[in-house]
C-alpha cells in the first residue's frame, strides 16, 4: 500500500488527495501528520483526478506534508456478545473504561438490505408500558415507529422509560437494546448513562454515545454501528432487538454540513437531494426476516425545526417509517407527561400486533372509540372559547369532560410508571364511562355488555 503525500486542500472535515492509483469507495484512509498523531478518515468520492477523504478526528494539523495511506478495506465493528452492558463512542470504541471488546467476528457498517421476498410480517405486541404507545399506537415487533417531537420536550426521557420498559408479553425471550445517541451534549450523556446504570437496563443493553464536540462525520457513521450491532444480536444470537436512534435530526445536520464541504447542489432547504435514499438505508435495516428466529424493531427520534412536521426530515421519515408518534408542546406546558398527542400519532402496523390472542379482543374497538371521543372533545374546545361551556348540551359537556380525564388520568403517567395492557385498557374503559352508553358507537354491544357495565 503506498502513501501519498499529494494533499491538495483541505475543507471542513474533507481533505482532496490528488495523483492517486484507483480507490475504492469507503475505503478506509490512514492520515499521519508531521507530528506524529494519526487520523482515520473514509474515502467519500473518487475519480481519475482526485479522491475526497473525510476525516473522522477533524482536519486541524493536516498540511501538505501529511502523508495519506489508503487501506484497501471498509469501516467495520467489531462485534461480541461482551458487548451487552457497554458505553462506546460513535464509532464503535470503548468509552466507559472497560477493557476493548474482543471481536468474535468484525462486520461490515453498510450492512445488506433485506430482500422484500425475504421478509416475514411483523405481528408480536411489544409492551413499552407506555398506555398512549400500547392502546392506540401499539408498536410491533420488526416495526420502525419514529417519534417526533420538538425543542425542549421529552423525548429522551420517553426514548429511555421505552427502553427500560419494552418487553414481548408471556414471553421469556432474550430481548436487547441497542441505544444510540448523536450529536448530543455531555450533560445528556451524562443523564443517559446514569439512568441506564441505575436501572439496570444497561445489563441488556449496548449503548452508542457520539457528543455534540465530536466530528460531524462521526455522526454518519453511529446508527450504522449501532444497527450493525443489531443484526449481529438478531441474526446470530436470535435475539429480538429494539434500536433506538436519537437524534436523527442531528445525523441529516451533518449529511448537510458534509454536502455543504463537498460543494453538491442542495435540496430542499439545504439538505442533500440524496437525504431520502440516506435515510432509507438505515431504517430499512428494521424487520423480520423468515426463519430467523431474532428480529430487529426501530424507534428514531427526530426533533421538528420549528415544531414543523413538514419540514423534510420528519416528512420524508414519514414516508419510509410505519407510522409516527407525536408530542404535542400544549400537553407538555399543562405538565403531562409523556406528552403523546393521539390524534396525528399512527401506527400503520397496529392491527397487525393486537387482538385476541396477542392483547385483548376489545383493544381495537376501545382505541377507536377512545380516539372518537378525545378528537371530538378537542373539537369543543375552540367551541367553548367563542360561546363559553354554559352554552353547551349536557352531551358536549361529558365529551369536554372526557378530553379533559383522558389527557389527565391515561395519558398522563409517571416516567417510572410500567403499565401493562390490561391496565391500559381497563383504563381506558373507565374513562369511557363517562359518556352515555349510546355514544360508544365504535364498540360492539357484546363488549359493551362485558366491559362498559362492569365501570357503571
């Protein structure tokens, strides 16, 4: 392998190296300074004239008399059953003081997309413990459900109450979380180990921290470690894994800013015009694949510029997720937590997941109802804010009356708070109990008969 000493310039985090032999794409670049220190970098685009290496440490020392030595190989992890209970770094290094992982094998980041034929369809319940998830926007294993919040709301914490929380019911199964945060400060890092520690949850789990002072270019490359931790649990460990990716919104910042250095037209509102194919590799790397025992269940979480669910982050995940859960600021001010608005939440694999044998045979028709009911009673708020409540029928009164318990005693929990879906929906039947029995018009009168009498 030669080395070059052919730098022509230096960008942001990309280096221009000239006069080279041919260079495969994401090959893995060695970069020695003057001074001695090493820096690793990934070949981003090459041609005859040039080749565009991106350097994961930072540029700062790199001159013309740095010499650049391409490797021949991709980025891999190296992965082992050891590393369940483990804090690394977003590129896969050991952060928490422990000794390095020794690799049972090292894996290619890029992973393989899973062939469409292959897949099986997602229908195990997975209880997160969280009613407003478990109900109404019921997550599925092989799922990807990304949450949308905004600035300043709680995702993290939901993020973290779902990872301690999460478990296949009546099933003692070897579950695993693999949590992986990007480009957050060290005050979350902080709160996210601690918590993970204090739990225990860490013992079953692998944790992928890149900080808000580490390279951009870091960033890129996190959820693919993390996913490639994944599959390696799921495929060969049969474990059934539920990743959780925060911030997403932080990962296309960097695929910006590297777009940006490398001087591409930009999309929409600056982002690469390749953003949705981007994002596309890394939650299409969630599912179940026939006759593989393990499985592999995503939750990103993105915040909204702006509290903007059209902006192109959140619209385009929108398109290549299966769902979404939102979280609305008006809850969040009240003091609710966890701040889940119902109504433009989705769980487009929800039925799939729930019924008689899987939860209850009510749970469709009481999350039905119970979406009818707060949807209408939301609707006479505005109503109330022109007329007044005295204006309104004693029917508009229980609705109102009901939107307002239903924000208070079912969507408002305690982030230590497990409940399970029995509860849930026992929950949700008496607050259902508050309307007369003839506007339950999404349930059935056998249900009806069973449930709704017992609250009476």
């Amino acid at each position: 392998m030669k080395e070059y000493k052919t730098i022509s310039r230096v960008a942001g985090p990309l280096v221009f190296v000239e006069k080279t032999e041919p260079v495969g794409y994401a090959d893995i670049v060695k970069i020695a300074l003057p001074s001695g220190e090493i820096k690793n970098g990934q070949v981003l685009d090459t041609s005859d004239d040039v080749v565009v290496v991106q350097v994961f440490e930072g540029t700062a020392g790199i001159d013309v008399d740095t010499r650049v030595k391409f490797l021949g190989d991709t980025l891999k992890l190296s992965v082992s059953k050891d590393m369940l209970g483990r804090v690394l770094s977003g590129s896969g290094k050991p952060i928490d003081n422990g000794p390095e992982v020794i690799p049972e094998k090292r894996l290619d980041i890029i992973g393989a997309a899973i062939n469409p034929f292959a897949r099986a369809s997602p229908h195990d319940f997975i209880q997160t413990g969280v009613s407003t998830i478990d109900a109404m926007n019921t997550l599925v294993r092989g799922q990807k459900l990304p949450l949308f919040s905004g600035s300043g709301l709680p995702h993290n914490e939901i993020a973290l109450q779902i990872a301690r929380q999460a478990k296949v019911v009546g099933k003692q199964e070897n579950f695993v979380v693999i949590f992986a945060a990007m480009g957050i400060t060290n005050e979350e890092a902080q709160y996210f180990i601690n918590d993970f520690e204090q739990t225990g949850a860490l013992e079953r789990s692998v944790v992928f921290l890149n900080l808000a002072n580490d390279p951009a270019v870091e960033r890129l490359v996190t959820p693919r470690m993390a996913l490639t931790a994944a599959e390696y649990f799921a495929y060969e460990h049969d474990a059934h894994v539920l990743v959780i990716l925060t911030d997403m919104t932080n990962y296309c910042e960097s695929l910006r800013e590297i777009g940006a250095a490398r001087e591409e037209i930009p999309g929409r509102r600056g982002y690469p015009g390749y953003m949705y194919t981007d994002l596309a590799t890394i939650y299409e790397r969630a599912g179940v694949i026939k006759g593989k025992k393990g499985s592999i269940t995503q939750i990103p979480i993105l915040t909204m510029v702006g509290d903007d669910i059209t902006h192109p982050i959140p619209d385009l995940t929108g398109y290549i997720t299966e769902g979404q859960i939102v979280l609305l600021r008006d809850l969040h001010r009240k003091g609710i937590y966890p701040s889940i608005d119902v109504l433009p939440s989705l769980s487009r694999l929800m039925n799939l997941g729930i019924g008689p044998i899987r939860t209850r045979e009510d749970h469709k028709q009481v999350s039905d109802q119970l979406y009818a009911a707060y949807a209408e009673g939301r609707d006479l708020r505005g109503l109330v804010a022109i007329v007044g409540e005295e204006a309104l029928s004693e029917r508009d009164k229980k609705f109102l009356k009901f939107a307002a318990e239903f924000e208070d005693k079912f969507v408002r929990q305690k982030r230590t708070e497990d409940r399970s879906i029995a509860e849930t929906l026992d929950l949700g039947w008496k607050l259902l109990g508050i309307l007369p029995e003839n506007e339950l018009t999404r349930i059935s009168p056998e249900l009806r008969k069973k449930y709704y009498k017992a609250v009476q």
